[in-house]
C-alpha cells in the first residue's frame, strides 16, 4: 500500500471518530409529541340477526262487469213489407195515369201511305213506311207508278193474288234490299213481284229535307183479272 493511500485512510479515521465523539446526540431526531394524532379503537357491536320480513302476494286483477245493452226490439218483417207496399201504391196511380195517357213513342213505327197509287182497290193498298217522318205522298205516286209499269204477271187466273214485298231505298234512290214479306203461293208470281221493283230502280232520290238515309216500304202487289 503507498503511503499517500496510507495517511488518507488515517485522517478519514481520525475525522469521523473525532465527529462520533464530539456530538454523539446530534444525529438522533427529536420526535415532538404535539405531531401525532391519537387514535383509540373500539370493538364494533354485535350485530343482531333480523327477522325476515313476509311479503304479501300479489293481488290478482278484478273483472271489471259491463252492463249489457238493452235489448231492441227489432220491427216485424211483416210490417215492413206492408209499408213498402204502402208506398208502392201511388206508384201504380202514376203507371195507370200513364196508360191512360198514350204517348207517342207507343205508335208503331210503320205508317200507312196515302197517296193516288195505294187507294182501296189499286194494285198497291195496304202500303206502309217503317219510317213515320217520309211524309211524301208525290215520292210514292213516282215510284209506285214505275214499278206497275214494269210489272208483268207471269200467271193467268179468275182468282185475286196478291204477294207482300219488302224493299230498302237509300237517299240516292238506289235499292239495296228486296225480299217477299208474305208469300202469295205462287213462286213465279213471288219473283215477278220482286223483278218489277228492280227494274223500277232507282227510284227518284229521297227529298233533301228527309234527314234520314234510308226507309222501307212494305208493299203488297195485288193481282186482279177484273
């Protein structure tokens, strides 16, 4: 060991066992009473076992009761319909009030013609219009008067024969339908009827103050060896 280490290690020996020695109290720290809080302990009370508490059960909800509806006396089938017919009776007075009153809508459609071709005992009485509004007698005089003209009987006999025909004219007075209504029994007759409207056509135009574009005309064709 040198000797410098040597005296070092003396005097800190010689320095702290001088300190040791001189103030051997200082070191320990006073301690002030007036710093510490007392506490004292106490044992806590015994604790007392408690009686279990009984719960009541549950309350079941009560019917609330309605009073029923009063009955209502319903009417008597009987005397409903006894009012109905009640009131259907005025409605009988107003349907025979009606009837008792024609109107115009309950005339036949078809109109006799009256013109100097379709007088008692000529060839063409009886004719008839379905149409009630052609009111032209001087329209029927022109074509009645053609198709006598190109009638010619097929058939010699003592006895009248007669056969209906019915035929269709347009506004231009072309014919577009001809057929035998009623039968006179004899076919040859049947067709001669019908072959002298057709040769008739067309016939004069229908007046322009006609609003309608076509008529009929039943027209029975008599044959009369007197």
């Amino acid at each position: 060991m040198s000797k410098g280490l040597l005296y070092s290690f003396i005097l800190h020996v010689i320095f702290f066992g001088g300190a040791l020695i001189t103030s051997p109290f200082d070191l320990r720290k006073k301690i002030d009473l007036g710093d510490v809080i007392k506490v004292t302990i106490k044992s806590m009370p015994e604790l007392k076992a408690t009686e279990p508490v009984s719960i009541s059960p549950p309350t079941t909800p009560q019917a609330i009761m309605v009073d029923e509806p009063p009955d209502i006396p319903l009417s008597d089938p009987l005397t409903v319909k006894e009012k109905k017919k009640l009131k259907e009776k005025p409605k009988a007075k107003e349907e025979k009030k009606a009837e008792a009153q024609p109107s115009k809508a309950a005339e036949p459609p078809e109109k006799e013609i009256e013109s100097k071709t379709t007088q008692s005992g000529s060839m063409f009485a009886g004719a008839t219009v379905d149409n009630r509004a052609f009111d032209y007698p001087y329209w029927f005089d022109l074509a009645f008067s053609k198709i006598h003209s190109n009638f010619r009987s097929p058939i010699s006999s003592d006895a009248t024969i007669t056969a209906v025909i019915y035929f269709e004219v347009i506004q231009s007075g072309r014919v577009v339908l001809v057929r035998v209504e009623e039968s006179s029994g004899i076919e040859r007759f049947d067709e001669a009827c019908m072959l002298a409207i057709n040769r008739s056509a067309p016939f004069p135009p229908l007046p322009r103050s006609f609003g309608e574009e076509i008529i009929g005309i039943t027209l029975p064709m008599a044959y009369d060896p007197y």
